[in-house]
C-alpha cells in the first residue's frame, strides 16, 4: 500500500491578508520559510521515498527547503497547483464580497464562486488522475506531496472515495504547512499536527 503524506505550502503575504492566490505565484514569507524548515525538522524520521510538489513557487519553495534537509528527489508536477480561481485571483475576501456579492455567498454556503477559471470539481479530477499515476509509479512507496488546500482537499476526497464538496464541507483545517496522511486502499485520510 502506497502511503500519501500532504503538506499544504507555507505561508505568504498573501495568506496574511487572506487574499486569493489561486495560481498566483507569490513567494513565501518569512513566516512560511520557517514554517516549512520546521515541517522539514519534522519529517526526518519519516523515511520518505520521493517528493513531488506543485510548480507554483509557493509550494516549490517549501518542497526545496523540505528536501535540502532530508536529501530525497524532488519532482515538480503541474497538476498540483492549486484551483485556478479566475477573476478572483489576487483579490482578499473583502474585495470579492464587494464585487461579486452573490457569488461569494455562494462560495461560503460551499457552493460554486468565481465563473471563470476552474471549477473545484475539475481541480479535483486533475488532482486524483496525478495521484492515481504516482501511486502506480511508487508501489508501497512513501511520499511527501506539497500543494495547496484545494488539492489536499482533493486528496482527501480521492483517498476516502468521498465527494469534493463533502471533503470540502467537513474536512479538518488547513494551515500552511500543515500535514495530512492518505492510506491508498485503507481509505484514510488523517491530520498529523
């Protein structure tokens, strides 16, 4: 059985000042190259087999700083980049609830936001297909995946053969760099910190 460890990226700016970063591409802060020095500290008795992160700098910085101190392969994916939120992007909460008033209520009630961009439901899709390929490439493998919240919803979604907006409605909270854990096949998916 392939083991799945999840790592949301670390913190930027723009997740101080809860704007959307979508894809996005701020670097971390200060705050999130500690965060994800300290999830390295922390992974060092977890004898992972390979890394794969998103390519959005984010997340790739927090896999770098990751894997400089566990000396395991990195590979950088594509499709696990975070949802694509439109129009949103680059936007805070407040300045979406005053441009697209009903379609933020949307979005809280866990319903669909932005009209353009990606839809959860597609993100979702592209997320479960790559995982699907890393589980066949890494048979009874350990990995470490750094991404973003909607992706390790998705994984969650994927791994508990559950639908996106149920792991999106009850799902534990997700802060930046925190871990998760997906036992492909035991259909399990469990917060580490």
């Amino acid at each position: 059985m392939t083991t799945i460890l999840l790592a949301r990226h670390g913190e930027t700016d723009w997740n101080k000042e809860l704007r959307f970063q979508g894809h996005r591409d701020p670097p971390l802060n200060e705050t999130g190259r500690r965060q994800a020095a300290e999830l390295a500290v922390r992974l060092e008795q977890e004898q992972l087999d390979r890394v794969y992160s998103s390519t959005l700098r984010r997340a790739r910085e927090t896999a770098e700083i990751v894997v400089a101190r566990l000396g395991i392969p990195l590979g950088i994916d594509d499709s696990l980049r975070e949802v694509d939120t439109g129009s949103w992007s680059g936007l805070t909460r407040a300045e979406i609830e005053e441009r697209f008033p009903e379609a933020f209520r949307r979005w809280l009630d866990y319903g669909p936001g932005w009209e353009d961009g990606e839809s959860y439901e597609e993100m979702a899709e592209r997320v479960a297909a790559t995982l699907e390929l890393l589980v066949q490439r890494h048979p009874d493998g350990r990995l470490l995946i750094v991404t973003h919240g909607g992706p390790v919803r998705a994984a969650q979604a994927w791994a508990m053969g559950i639908p996106f907006e149920e792991a999106r409605r009850t799902g534990p909270p997700l802060h930046n760099c925190g871990l998760f854990e997906a036992d492909v096949g035991a259909g399990t998916f469990r917060r580490l910190d």
